[in-house]
C-alpha cells in the first residue's frame, strides 16, 4: 500500500460517510469492501486532514464526517 492508494481509500471512506450519520468501524468495513487495514489508514488519513471526528457509542468508536459550509 502506497500514499497514492491510501488517498484513494480516504476518498472511498470520506464519499461513505458522507450522510451526516456516525459509523462503526465494521460498518465501514462492510461498506467500503476495503480490508482492515485499508480502512485503518483511510480513518488515519481523513483524521489528519480534521475531517472526522471521533466518538463511542454502546462501547464502540464510532466516526463522523466533519462538513463545512464556507460561504463567500
């Protein structure tokens, strides 16, 4: 796995999660058809960019997608 591949998983995660609902990480996995670890770097991506944000529900991480509206 390269950084050209992990931007592109970023991408498969950040395109799933982008319903303004919160995921586990094995309902990403599920619905991503990415491996763990192709999820894990995607997840690490996405956070370095500030673009999830971490949280547990019924003691499990959960993710949500951070959006932004900027309006000029």
């Amino acid at each position: 796995m390269n950084k050209n591949e992990i931007g592109i998983n970023a991408g498969i995660v950040w395109r799933i999660m982008n319903n303004d609902q919160s995921w586990t990480y094995s309902q990403l996995q599920s619905a991503s058809g990415l491996s763990e670890r192709e999820v894990s770097a995607a997840i690490g991506w996405l956070a370095r960019e500030d673009k999830i944000e971490f949280s547990e529900t019924n003691g499990e991480e959960c993710f949500r997608l951070i959006i932004l509206h900027i309006y000029f």
